[in-house]
C-alpha cells in the first residue's frame, strides 16, 4: 500500500477501524490505490454517515422527543 494512501486512512480512525474489519481492502487498495474513495463512500455507509442515514436518525429522535412531549402532556393532565 502507498505510504500516502496509508497516511490518509490513519488520519482518520474509522476509515482504519473499516479497514480492520475488512481486510479484503488492504489487497485491493494495495493494487489500485485510487479505490481509496470507494472505500470512503462504503465506509460512510457502513457507518451511518450518509446523508438519508442521517436523516433517518433525525427523524426517529424527532419522533421519540414528540412521544416523550405528548407523555408529560398526558401526565400533566391527569
């Protein structure tokens, strides 16, 4: 693996971590050093750092901070 695509993923420890855990990446970034990118986007989504997951992650904290709302609402009445 190039010095600089190693570099790159030791900067930033989940893409090492995602590294750890696939190993079959060491092969394929070790011929292909350009793959490095892909690997970035499937660690993102293997991780929950893409934007729908985000936004999925939101709107069940939205939904549960309503819940809780409407419980205190339903307390306070009674």
């Amino acid at each position: 693996m190039r010095p600089e695509v190693y570099e790159v993923i030791r900067s930033k420890s989940e893409l090492h971590q995602y590294l750890r855990l696939h190993p079959a990446w060491y092969r394929k970034l070790g011929r292909d050093p350009d793959l490095l990118k892909q690997m970035v986007q499937e660690a993102n989504v293997y991780f929950g750092k893409t934007l729908p997951q985000r936004m999925e992650q939101i709107h069940k904290n939205m939904n549960l901070a309503m819940m809780m709302i409407e419980m205190m609402r339903q307390v306070n009445e009674t």
